[in-house]
C-alpha cells in the first residue's frame, strides 16, 4: 500500500505564507509523497512562487506539482517552474516520475489539462481558428499525459491533473461552466494509460469523488472541497 | 444596470482585479440592493479584500459576507482506495 496526499487550488501568496506549515510538519507521519494539483499561486508571479518554494519546498517527503490556471495568469510559466524545482519540488507537464516508496514504486504522471466538456456536450475542433485552438489544445495536452503514464515503469500509477478528467467531480459547479472545468479526452487519457487513481482540483464547488468510465478513481482534492490542509489516499 | 448584469459585471471585477484573483466567488444581487458574496478564500485579508472591492463598485449597497476562510487542519482520516476499477455501482459522488 501507498499513502499519497494531496492538495490544489492552495493559491500561496505572502498572507497564506505558514498556513499550511504547522500541517505539512506531520505529513511524513501520513504519507509517502505530496501532489499538488495545481492553482498554487494567485498569478503565476515569481514572487508568488517564491512563496510556494517555502510552504512546500523542504518537505519530508517528495512534492510532485503540476501548475494550474492561475499560475499561467503573468505568462511565466517556465520562471514560476524554475522557482519550484529549485526548491526540490516535481513539477510535471507531460511528464512523469516514479517514487520509491516501502509500499512499492509509485508513478506520477501529470499535466494541467485544459476544458472542452465531456461526452456529449463537448466543444469541437471546427470553425474558428480561436475554436479550434481551444480543443486542439486540449487534445495536445490529453496526448501527452497518456504518453506520460504509458512510459511508467512502476507498481502504482497515478494520473495528476488540475482540469478535470470527469464530470462526477464536478457536481456542485453550475453545469453551464463545465467544459471550462475539465474534459472527457484526460479521462480517455487516464482510461487508455492504465492509471489506478486520478487526482485533480480546479473545481471549487465540486465534489470529491467520482469515475472515468473505465473504472479509475478520480479524486477532486481543490482545498475548498476537501477543507483541511490535504487528503491521504491509501493506495493498493 | 439589471441585477443579472451587475451580478455577472462584479464576478468578472473580482476574478479580473489582479489584486483579488478570485474565480470561485459567488455574487447575488438581490431585487433590494443586497448583495450577498459566498465562496472560500485563503485568508481573512482576502476575506475583507472581496467585500470592500464589491463595494466600490456598488456604492450604497448592503453586503452581506458569507465568504469563509478554509481549514489548514491536517486530515483526521485516509480514505482506502484498491488498485483495479471501481464498481460502476458505486458512483463515487459525495
């Protein structure tokens, strides 16, 4: 078994600065490695990052992250990348790492993602060049994800997104916004890769638990649906 | 400037304004200029931050806050997940 916690949407800036410290100090008590899924700053600013390198960086246990929407907000994404690695923190995008824990090795594939809606109330690549940008975006960021877990050589693997992969976690959120909230191609993705457990946030006033149709947990760990600093999920 | 005009104008103030940042607030404007705000935030500053920008932007206006702060508390419980696909039965909503 493996014990993997995780939180998103944390959105760390200089007035959150130690919040979740007193937490984080037990956490190698709880679990094996620390997902964050994204939504890590406010906007995407260095120095919003550098405030996430010291609320998460130098933890007990690895920290794997993928970003989310807000931290693309100041266009940097790469600087706020460099940030966090150098604080030790795992940042993936359509990538994937493995984790050698007692309970076996664990393999994190992540990327953002992107919306587009589920199945069959989905956005297409037709029309518009701004429309097509939209999902071919999405279809991208799908493709890489399901390369990213199928090149995992590893005893568990775990999806790791900030858009959601299902509709299930998102009830609670008004329906008319959910193809900005996820898409059927990461759950195809997630599906097609062989992943035991999907983690994502985004979703505010979603829910916490939900199913790809192929089987695979989803688990929505936004802070303001799971309400405490993170969830542990025993795996396996 | 109808209520579903200026519900729609303050959320869009309060996501768009890069010193609130904030998506995940619920605005309603009701019919006798109440203004009721909901949703969760990372901290009371931007607890307050939510309330006196709305009221900048409709002066005169009663505001009520039910904006609330989340939990840092670290987790009392794991939730025990098997490797293999979810029962279709069980339809992991909460």
């Amino acid at each position: 078994m493996i014990r993997v916690a995780a939180v998103g949407d944390v959105h760390v800036d200089a007035d959150v600065l130690g919040r979740f410290r007193p937490a984080l100090a037990s956490l190698a008590e709880q679990a094996d490695v620390l997902l964050l899924a994204g939504d890590l700053t406010r906007h995407g600013s260095a120095a919003e990052a550098e405030c996430v390198a010291l609320e998460f960086g130098d933890l007990a246990v690895p920290v794997l992250a993928v970003l989310g929407n807000h931290d693309h907000h100041c266009d940097e994404p790469d600087r706020v990348i460099g940030i966090l690695t150098d604080a030790g923190i795992t940042v993936l995008e359509g990538t994937g790492t493995v984790v050698n824990c007692d309970g076996g090795r664990l393999g994190v594939a992540g990327v953002k993602g992107f919306g587009g809606g589920f199945t069959g109330r989905c956005a297409t690549a037709f029309g518009e060049p701004e429309m097509k940008a939209f999902v071919r975006t999405t279809e991208a960021s799908a493709q890489s994800l399901h390369e990213a877990l199928t090149k995992l050589d590893c005893d568990v693997r775990v999806a790791l997104t900030h858009y959601s992969p299902v509709p299930d976690t998102l009830v609670g959120e008004p329906p008319e916004i959910f193809p900005f909230l996820g898409s059927y191609l990461l759950g195809q993705a997630i599906d097609d890769g062989g992943a035991d457990l999907a983690v994502h946030g985004h979703a505010h006033m979603g829910s916490e638990r939900g199913r790809t149709p192929g089987g695979v947990r989803v688990r929505n760990v936004a802070h303001p649906v799971i309400r405490q600093a993170y969830a542990v999920f025993h795996v396996g | 400037m109808s209520h579903e005009y200026t519900d729609a104008h303050l959320q869009r103030v309060l996501a768009e304004d890069v010193s609130i940042a904030e998506l995940g607030i619920d605005v309603s404007v009701g019919h006798d200029d109440v203004i009721v705000l909901s949703g969760h935030v990372e901290s009371a500053e931007r607890r307050r931050a939510i309330e006196e920008r709305v009221g900048q932007e409709c002066p005169g206006c009663r505001i009520v806050n039910e904006v609330i702060v989340l939990s840092v508390d670290p987790p009392n419980r794991a939730e025990a997940l098997p490797t293999g696909p979810a029962p279709q039965a069980s339809r992991e909503r909460m």
